[in-house]
C-alpha cells in the first residue's frame, strides 16, 4: 500500500488505475442494470396501464357500493 501522505498524485492514480478489486461488483452491477433497465421499461409502458385500469375499477365499484 502507498503511503497517502508521501505519494505523488501521479503515484497515487497509477495505484489506483492498477487496483482491481471490487471490479467483479462493479461488472456484476452494471449487468443487472443492462438487465433491469429494460424489463423496467416494459413494465412501466405494458404493465402500469393495467395496474391504473384495475384500480380505477375498483375505485369505481367502491363508489358504486357507497351509493347502494
């Protein structure tokens, strides 16, 4: 490890730009953000108008059955 206090910033960006850990976490994300994003989408263009209609029904049929 590089002493923070005694590197140079050139040091300190080669350090950096070499260490790889945590890039296994950052590649496993970014591959289920490919992956949600687009089921994401699809649900928001598909599945929300249904989700709005069933229960604009539902609010309907409420109302329906306070006047009865």
């Amino acid at each position: 490890m590089i002493e923070l206090e005694k590197a140079s910033t050139w040091k300190l960006l080669k350090y950096v730009h070499r260490d790889e850990g945590g890039s296994v976490s950052l590649e496993t994300i970014l591959i289920l953000g490919a992956i949600a994003l687009p089921v994401l989408v699809f649900l928001l263009k598909v599945g929300w108008p249904r989700v709005r209609g069933y229960f604009t029904r539902g609010l309907q049929e409420l109302e329906e059955g306070a006047r009865q």
